[in-house]
C-alpha cells in the first residue's frame, strides 16, 4: 500500500531523470485525456518529490504533474527503450532511462505546487512547530489520531504509521488535542518521522498493534482494540491498557 515512504522510494527512483529534457508518451487512452504527453513532451524536468501523498514532478515553465498512487499505482525506472509489456499510462523518456507510470491512477496537470499541505513528516529535519501549531489551529476537541492522518496537519503519515507512532508513545488515538500537550504532539511526531524513515531506509519493522486487534499488547498484554475513526472512518488500533 503506498504510503508516505512508498512514495519517498518512488521520488529516489526517478531522480535520475532530473535535468533533463523529456520525450512524452501516453501508451494507455486512459491517460490521454488532458493531453499530458503533448504538455509534457520535450520540457526538462526539474525536480521530483514527494508531497504529502503525492507525487509532484515539477517541469520547466511551472507546469507541476501531480501523480497520485492510490493502492494500485506505481512508477518504475528501466533503460531507455527497454522493451514491456502492457500499456503503462505515462513514458518520460531522457537521455538513458525512462520513467514509467503504471495505473495512474490519478494523473493531473497543474500550473504550479500545490499549497495547502502540512509539513512533510519526512522531510530531513520536519517542521515540528509548524505541525504543532497546525494541530492547534483546528477543533480543540478532534482527536489526536483523527488529526494525524490529517494531510493539512501533517503531510506523509498513512493509517499504520498513525497506529505505530501513537501506541510507541503511550497516546491514545482518541485522546482529544485539548488535553495533549504540545510536548505530547511533539515526541509523537519525532516517533512518527523516525519509523517512517526506517522504514525508507529499508529497516524492517515489526507492527505492534496496526492489524494486531485481539492480540495481546507487547508492552501490557491488554488484547488490542480497534475502531473506525474520523470523517473516512479508516479504523483506528491502539491498547486500551497503555495507551491513555
Ligand atoms: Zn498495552
């Protein structure tokens, strides 16, 4: 499932296309619709970054291509011209490599970066204050593990790094922000950054209570609970012993 740090990997992967001036294609007709290649086609390409839950590759002249993964979506790196099978939606093709999208499955044009995001919890040194201070421009009383997955809050962080960071500081997810200090926020943000990164850099993680429900808690052995949280209602899982 992409999260945050699949699309960290997928920005790596890419960069060795930055700087250059791409030829653009759009083998799949589903991708074809706002002529994307034909935008596209013979700009350089000037950075490419994760944002959030996107994928932003910024081009010449201010025109931003926005590539969301969903669950499905994915980009690859192959040497110019090797052969594939099947018809992926977007080709940027430099000088050596070729960056493939397959499956969109969100592909848009933009005129420039998308504003409005949260500080990006993988950024080499995260903006702890300004996701501190985000938290607490909104509704005192939301809980904490509603306003995580929040990506105007904070941009990057998928549902089981939200369960792993808050059960790795004792919070629970229902605690309202009102009643978490902001050293609280901050030591589960930091918690929240350092896994993720781990986990960019390949180290392997054993999950405590994402997907854990009924099974006892690592630290107190109190059977993990689970629940929908927030307006998605993606289920939330914590241990009712030690989380408080
Ligand atoms: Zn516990």
């Amino acid at each position: 499932m992409p999260e945050g740090d699949a699309l960290h990997r997928a920005a790596r992967r890419l960069q060795p296309l930055v700087g250059e001036r791409v030829e653009a294609e759009t083998p799949n007709p589903r991708a074809q619709i706002g002529r994307i290649a034909e935008k596209l086609d013979g700009r350089r390409l000037l950075s490419v970054e994760a944002v959030g839950k996107n994928l932003l590759l910024t081009f010449e002249d201010g025109i931003v291509l926005r590539s969301h993964l969903r669950m499905t979506g994915r980009w690859t790196l192959v040497p110019r011209g090797a052969t594939r099978r099947g018809r992926p939606w977007l080709v940027l093709r430099g000088s050596r490599y070729e960056g493939v999208q397959w499956n969109g499955p969100v592909l848009e044009l933009h005129r420039r970066a998308i504003a409005r995001l949260g500080p990006d919890i993988l950024a080499e040194d995260p903006d702890l204050d300004r996701m501190v201070a985000n938290f607490r421009a909104g509704d005192p009383g939301r809980a904490v593990g509603d306003a995580l997955l929040d990506q105007r809050v904070v941009a990057g962080l998928g549902n089981k790094w939200k369960a792993e960071a808050l059960w790795a500081v004792e919070l629970s997810p229902w605690r309202p922000l009102e009643d978490t200090s902001d050293p609280e926020l901050r030591a589960l943000l930091r918690a929240a950054a350092g896994q993720l990164r781990g986990s960019l850099e390949g180290s392997r993680h054993a999950n405590r209570v994402y997907r854990r429900v009924g099974r006892p808690c690592p630290r107190c052995r109190v059977p993990i609970a689970s629940r929908g949280q927030g307006d998605a209602n993606r289920i939330a899982y914590w241990c009712p012993g030690c989380q408080r």
